[in-house]
C-alpha cells in the first residue's frame, strides 16, 4: 500500500517531474545533511514510511554505515551492520532491489532483524545506490506497517537511487575534501599554537583540543620516555581522565623494562594485541574499556622521544586514512616536544651558568672584602715573604699546616698576587664531600654518566681555567682518584666523567693539608708521583702558639669585627682576660681563637669584653712542667667531647667547639687514641 498519490509505471509525469526535483536538489544542496533532509520530504510526497535512510559501505572496515534521514526513536545516526546477515549488505552485493512485506516471517537477515526489531519495522524496501559503475551503498524506506510496498514502488525508489547517487557521490565527496581541509587548517593551527609552547605542560592541552576537534576518541595520551630513570612519563589528553593522575601537571610515571615497543611503526591495534603486549601503559589503556587503539611512534631529528595514543571503546573504530592523518599530527607533536626539550636544556644551562655565575661573584667578594693577614710576627712574616716569592709563578704551591692555621687564606693570598688574579678563585675541600661525588666535583660529569646525573655538570677544574684551583685536604683523595689529578697537573686536560671529549685547562693548582704526606705515602696511602707534583713549593703555615705575639692583635680584630656584626659597643679588654689568652695554647690555631671572641662578644653586655676564661684556665692550671703539646691537645679534645656528650657534628658539636672540620676531628681523635669510653658518662 502507498499513499494516495500511487504512482503507476505509465504515470510518465509524475515519474519526470519527481525525477526533475531531485536533480535540482542535488545542484542545490552542498550537505549530506541538506540532501538528506529535502529527499526525505520528496520521499513522503510518494511512499508510505516511518523510518528512511542510506546505507554507505565502509572499505576500510567493509560493513555498511547506516545514516538515517528520518526515525521517530532517538536512535545512532551511524549505526554499522556486516555484509553477512544484513539486508544492505545483500542489496549491495548483489546490486538488486529488495522487498520484504513482512519482516516477521524472514529469518535471513539476522543483523537487520535485530536492529528493525527494536524500531518495530515490518516493511523494508531497499534498492542500490550506484554511481560510475561504483557501488556507493544502499537507499532504503521502512514501515512500521506490513505489506506496504508493491512493484511500482521498487521502480520508483529505484530511479529516484539511480538519480540521486551521482549526487549523493558529489556531496560525499566534497564532504570529504571540506573534512580532509578542516583537517588540515586545524594541524596548521594547532602547529603555530604549539610552536609558541614551550614547556610540556603548555604543550599537553594544546594537543588535546587539537584532538578533541578532529578525530572522534575516547582516550588519547602523549607517553614520553625519560631514559635515565627507565621511565614513560604519561600525559591524558583526553577530557574523560581528568580525574586521573596522568591528567595531573607533569604527568603519571610509569615503570618500563623494555622501550623497544617505541621504535616501532605507527599502527592500529585491537583489544587483543593490546593484551599481548602487556606494558604498564597498554594495562592503563585497557583498563579505560578500549577496543581500538592507534599507536604513533614521535620522532624527532633527536630519535624517538614516545609515542601518541588514539584510542576509542568500538571495535575497528579508526579508518586508514585517520592513521595517515594521525602520522602527521605525532610529526607536528615531535617536532615541538623537540623543540621544548631543546629549550628545556638551555634553560638548564642558562641556570647552570647563572648560578657559576655568581658561585665566582661571591668568590670576587670574598677576596676584595679580605683586608689582610693578622700579625707582625717573626714567624708570619716569613710566611708572607714565601708568599710574595712563589705568588708570580704557575708553579704548584703546597700549604701545610694545622687544623684552622689560615691555610684558604694564604691561598687567596697568593691568587690575588699572581698574574691570574682577575680570573677565577675555586676552591674545592676534598673532606667535605662524599668520595662517590668527588670526582663529578672535581672533573664535572655528562648527562646519563651515572644514576641521578640528569644534566650536564661543569667541574670544578673547568671553572678554574685560566684561574687558580685550591684543593683543601687534598690528603682525603682517594687513590683511585689520584692518577686523575696527576694528569692535570702534568698534561692540564682531563675528561668529564661519562664523557670521552678531551678539555684542556690551564690552571694553577693550590693545595693545603694538615696531614702527613711523606708518612701517607710511605704507608701507600698516597701516590708519590702526587706528592711531588704537588710539592713543588712547599709552604708551612705556623700554629698560633709559634705566633703568640699575634694574639692581642687578632683579639682587638676578632672583637671588632663581631660587635660590628652583632651591633655592640666593646671598647675595653680586660688585661687579665688578655693575658690568659695569649697563655692558652690554641689547639684550634686562629679559628678556635676566633670562635672564642665571637662567644665572648655574643656574653658581654656592657662596653667591656666578657670572655668565658673559664673553658681556658682548667686546662691551664692543670699543665705540669713535661707535658706535651699531644698531651694538651689530647685533653683539651677529650674535654670539649664530654662536655658536648661525645657529639661531634652539627653547631654545637664538638667540632664547631674546636673550631675544626668534623673530618678532622674524627682523624685527630684516631690519631690521638682516644677512645668512646674516655668522654661518655
């Protein structure tokens, strides 16, 4: 049954001037939507129907995309149905019509059945649309009731296809041009956004919206692999994971032991390989539901920096054209994850510099604000006059003397004398940093030499070229280290650590020590080839008790010094108090001297100093005619641990009461034989 405008084979009018409105349609309207909407209103002019749409085949996935022009259920607009089993799919095959008055009593078309069903259709005709000997699809109309369509209606339905689909094939194909250009003017934009991004995390939203605006999917994410942790570091671009770590600034890492899967080619890959790989990042993407997934290694001029996931929750969801178009979007993506790395490593370098930058400015400081060396005694008056000698030559200088004997500042003293004075001052103490880090210290490293070495690091041999290096306690180098440092001293080149590239410096080396050499290397402790490099020009700095007319000097330095600092007004010291000072031996030279006026002036409160003599006199009055300068020290160190309750380290350790490095108090204490049992209660 048909509406009451039948049409009958020999009505050749009706037949023309339907004919002659789709032909105008199809020069008038540039959207599938547009054509769609006008046919289906021609369509009812003619035909009884509920439900009408067209069938397109799909190549890629080989199924038939239905795009329905009218239903009364908010059903998919693009459902896809197999050729087995469906009607489309018979119609399209076999290139002839199809009538079913009864859709009930068919049990040929499964697939179809299951979709009509749920729409309650009884009646379907369906006729091909076909175009340049190109099989375009299918046109079909159903009924909610049966036995509605006769022979005049295939004729008419299948002259109306065959008139439509040139047009349905203009439409389908400018229709994809305008995508393939959206397409394209979006990576063109996307592009320039990007390449004004700098950092990753600029660059993650951008790519996203990119995204979002041109190819449909339910996941997407930028895996970046750190290679010096062993690492993919994952950024979502998908809004559905906002919640997720991976959305967070800087991403979700994930541990990974084999990053040969980043090398590969860019693919399509279902839920079942996803399975067989079984990475950390493929178990993520399972666990969001995905069925299909498109994989894009990103390559840049630098290798393979990660790979770009597409993926969506259907079954053969992305076409091979979307994986074409998805390789130039991974390009893009390379490119600027390139160039943002790039920006990352001059930053880094930037700040590097920056901060040697002012590593050497508080350097400068450090010497313009010295005045000079404290004293007018014999005893450092030769000192000086060594000073003044070696200071114009390059030759290697080796200070020995005791813990807290001044021996940095002579070594500035001789850099501020010499040729090299406008150039860089480094000192580096080799106590005072792990054996392990010595060496990065010293000869610098290359990024990846070791775990935890994330950039390039200048050393401190390159910092001092052109300059003056001074190795304080160069006697805690280890021996593995030494041959190193030999070659400097003998070739001035050295490689960083990791590295293979040859420096070349030009250095003057200053090394103090408090330790024995020829005793240490006697035991093999200490190379000897070093030890005479080193010792080229020998200078010994003399303990305070060698220069005890010294003192009343350094105390009225000291005491000015700290009140300057501490805003006090001292103006007197007492004679006793004087007198006492330059009694005590000082153990801990100049710098335990200097710590004991800084704790006076901390003490006194009015205009005379208040010094705590009684740290000094005990010691003192307990000295009997005999005893040696071992035994002092060797008791006055116990003292000190007692009081402190055997702490060593930190402000109000042992050491700081000494005036002396931990370090060396640990080796004193050895030296001396002191045992736990002597100062603990």
């Amino acid at each position: 049954m048909v509406l009451d405008r039948h049409f009958e084979e020999n009505d050749v009018s009706r037949c023309h001037e339907a004919l002659l409105e789709i032909a105008d349609l199809a020069v008038h309207q540039s959207t599938l939507a547009e054509l769609s909407r006008e046919l289906t209103k021609l369509l009812h002019r003619y035909f009884s129907f509920q439900i009408a749409g067209s069938y397109l085949h799909d190549p890629s996935k080989d199924v038939m995309r239905l795009m329905l022009w009218e239903s009364p259920q908010s059903a998919d607009t693009a459902m896809e149905l197999p050729i087995e089993g469906s009607t489309s799919g018979w119609v399209w095959q076999n290139q002839r019509p199809l009538v079913l008055t009864n859709l009930e009593e068919e049990n040929r078309f499964a697939e179809s059945q299951k979709l009509f069903k749920g729409m309650g259709v009884r009646a379907l005709c369906e006729v091909p649309l076909t175009a340049a000997q190109r099989r375009i699809g299918v046109l079909s109309m159903a009924s909610n009731n049966g036995h509605v369509y006769c022979e005049q209606d295939v004729q008419l339905l299948s002259r109306i296809a065959n008139s439509i689909s040139s047009a349905l094939q203009n439409v389908l194909t400018s229709a994809a041009l305008q995508h393939e250009k959206e397409r394209l003017e979006a990576l063109l934009n996307v592009s320039t956004a990007l390449m004004a991004s700098v950092e990753v995390d600029e660059i993650v939203p951008a790519i996203s919206d990119f995204l979002q605006r041109v190819i449909e999917h339910d996941f997407a994410s930028v895996a970046l692999y750190e290679e010096g942790s062993k690492e993919l570091r994952v950024y979502a671009l998908d809004a559905e994971v906002a919640g997720d770590s991976s959305s967070a600034p800087g991403g979700l890492l994930l541990p990974i032991s084999d990053p040969s899967f980043l090398h590969g080619e860019a693919k399509m890959r279902n839920r079942e390989e996803l399975l067989e790989m079984g990475t950390s990042l493929d178990r993520m993407i399972l666990e969001r539901g995905i069925q299909s997934l498109c994989s894009l290694p990103l390559i840049s001029r630098r290798g393979t920096l990660g790979v770009l996931h597409v993926g969506s929750r259907q079954t053969k969801a992305f076409l091979s054209q979307d994986l074409v178009f998805l390789r130039q979007v991974a390009a893009q993506i390379a490119g600027v994850l390139d160039n943002a790395s790039a920006y990352r490593e001059v930053k880094k370098l930037s700040r590097a510099l920056s901060r040697e930058k002012l590593y050497l400015q508080d350097e400068i400081r450090s010497v313009v604000n010295f005045d000079e060396i404290i004293g007018d005694s014999p005893a450092l008056k030769r000192l000086l006059t060594n000073v003044q000698t070696v200071s114009p030559s390059d030759a290697s200088v080796l200070i020995l003397g005791e813990t807290g004997t001044g021996k940095e500042l002579v070594a500035r003293a001789i850099h501020r004398l010499s040729g090299r004075a406008e150039a860089s001052f480094i000192k580096l103490n080799c106590a005072a940093i792990p054996t392990g880090l010595l060496e990065s210290e010293l000869f610098g490293h290359e990024k990846g030499a070791f775990t935890g070495a994330i950039t390039q690091k200048i050393g401190r041999l390159e910092l001092a070229d052109k300059g003056t290096l001074f190795l304080d306690e160069v006697g805690e180098i280890p021996l593995e280290l030494q041959p190193k440092l030999l070659r400097v001293l003998q070739d001035q080149e050295f490689e960083r650590l990791g590295g293979n590239r040859t420096i070349k410096v030009d250095i003057r080396l200053i090394a103090a020590t408090n330790q024995d050499l020829p005793k240490r290397v006697a035991n093999h402790e200490f190379r000897s080839d070093l030890y005479y490099r080193l010792n080229v020009f020998p200078i010994r700095v003399p303990t305070l008790r060698e220069r005890s007319r010294d003192i009343p000097l350094l105390v009225r330095y000291f005491v000015q010094k700290f009140s300057k600092r501490m805003n006090k007004k001292i103006e007197m010291i007492p004679a006793e108090t004087m007198r006492t000072l330059e009694g005590w031996q000082w153990p801990g030279n100049v710098r335990e001297l200097e710590n004991f006026i800084e704790r006076s002036v901390i003490l006194s409160e009015g205009s005379s100093l208040s010094a705590p003599l009684a740290e000094l006199i005990p010691m003192r009055d307990g000295c009997t005619q005999g005893t040696t300068l071992e035994d002092l020290e060797r008791e006055h160190i116990l003292r000190v641990l007692r009081e402190t309750g055997g702490v060593i380290a930190g402000v109000h350790g042992a050491a700081a009461r000494l005036g002396m490095k931990r370090t060396t108090l640990q080796s004193r204490i050895q030296r001396l034989g002191i045992t736990r049992a002597e100062y603990e209660n």
